[in-house]
C-alpha cells in the first residue's frame, strides 16, 4: 500500500519512512492506554505482523492501525480473548480501506477513509465493533496530523535537527508545550500569526506523541482534549 512517502531523520539519525508511525504516535492518535497495548505486545495478544521493529528495538505501525487500536482499545470492556479476536477480524478489513495519500496538489497529505459506513465487526454472538463511529472519532485527529507532518521540516542547521515550522525556527514543541500548558489558542495565534488553528492542534499532538526527555511517565496515557481536536 502506498503510504505517505515523505521522509525525516529521528534524533538518532537514522531514516524513518513516514509510512511508519511509532507506538507513542499511534497510541495518542487513537487515544488509548500505551501501557495496555504494550503490556498485550508482550504476551502475544497484538502480534507481528501488526507491527514492525526498527533497527533499535522500536515500535512502528501503519497509518491504518490507529483505527485499528482505537477501534479494540478503546473498548475497556473487552478481555484479552475478545481483543485478540478483534484484531485478527479487523485486520481482514484493514489493507483495502484505510490509507494515507498526497493531496491533489502533489505537496500535502490527507487523511483518506474509504469504508462502508454501515461497517460493523462481529466478535462474538452479542457484541460488534461500530466501526463508522471509531473512524467518525479519529478521523478529525488523523487528517490534522498527516497535514501537519507535511507542514514541518527537520534540518541538522536548524535548531539541531528538532521539528519546525516549515520556512521558520519555530519549534514545533515548543508550541505544543504552551498548549499542554494551558495556553489560550488565541494568544498563541497572536504571538504567532503565520500559524493557524490546525497547526496549534497539530502541535499539541505532536508534542504528546514526542514527549520531551524525562517528562513524567504519566503522560504515556493519553489524554484526549475534545475542545481541541476531533
């Protein structure tokens, strides 16, 4: 599947395909519990081939696999069995109705969902996954993410290589730290008046999926804002 195909280098300096996004990405994509997914990585519950392992040991996903881990996570009722179940039958549905694309304008990517909206995954006699209402959820969260990727740039002279503002020195970071921070969005845009309101949501994303070094473990739990994005 063609993925979006514009690339970075990490902090390591190694070469990641933005075809991939990381567990920390996905999971606050999705706003589940990293800590549940990671703890049903180690035994066996999401398996390989759902995901891959970089040269260090990371975790890395598909675009599609924040539906996916919103869609069986996001359902705290379900047990290991019933989750296990639900991903083996979402992943039948997975490889043709979820991708990420280049716009029309060949420069920046979009979200694009094409599913049945009458779409619904049986996992067991009594109980389905609405998968209308997870895509309806996420789907605002994930358009403002892959916009917001193709609104940025890494540059070793720049700021040593941290995630800017494309044409800027403003750390992508930074703006998502003011929010986190409980920084009005309108005082940010004023401060920053080549930024619009999609980017500060961006930000805010971006920030929670690229947590600073040694910020509070804490913050591994994602906590959705509903005022803020989707």
């Amino acid at each position: 599947m063609n993925y979006l195909c514009t690339k970075h280098e990490d902090r390591n300096g190694s070469l990641v395909s933005r075809n991939l996004l990381s567990l920390k990405e996905v999971v606050t994509l999705a706003d589940v519990s990293e800590r549940r997914v990671r703890k049903d990585i180690e035994t066996g519950v999401l398996a390989a081939p759902r995901f891959v392992r970089l040269g260090d040991s990371r975790l890395a996903f598909t675009w599609s696999y924040v539906v996916v881990l919103a869609a069986v996570y996001g359902n705290e009722s379900l047990t290991g069995k019933l989750r296990k179940r639900a991903l083996c039958k979402l992943d039948q549905l997975r490889p043709v109705n979820w991708t990420v694309a280049p716009s029309s304008d060949g420069e920046n990517a979009r979200w694009i969902c094409a599913y049945d909206k009458r779409a619904s995954v049986d996992i067991d006699l009594y109980l389905n996954i609405d998968l209308s209402r997870v895509v309806h959820r996420v789907s605002p969260r994930l358009e403002v993410y892959c916009t917001g990727l193709s609104r940025v740039e890494e540059k070793e002279d720049v700021l040593g290589g941290e995630a800017v503002f494309t044409g800027s020195r403003l750390s992508v970071l930074h703006i998502g730290k003011m929010v986190d921070g409980g920084e009005r969005v309108e005082n940010i845009l004023e401060d920053y008046p080549y930024l619009n309101e999609d980017d500060i949501k961006f930000a805010s994303l971006y920030y929670r999926a690229h947590p600073p070094t040694g910020r509070p473990r804490a913050s591994s739990e994602p906590a959705h804002d509903e005022n803020l994005v989707g």
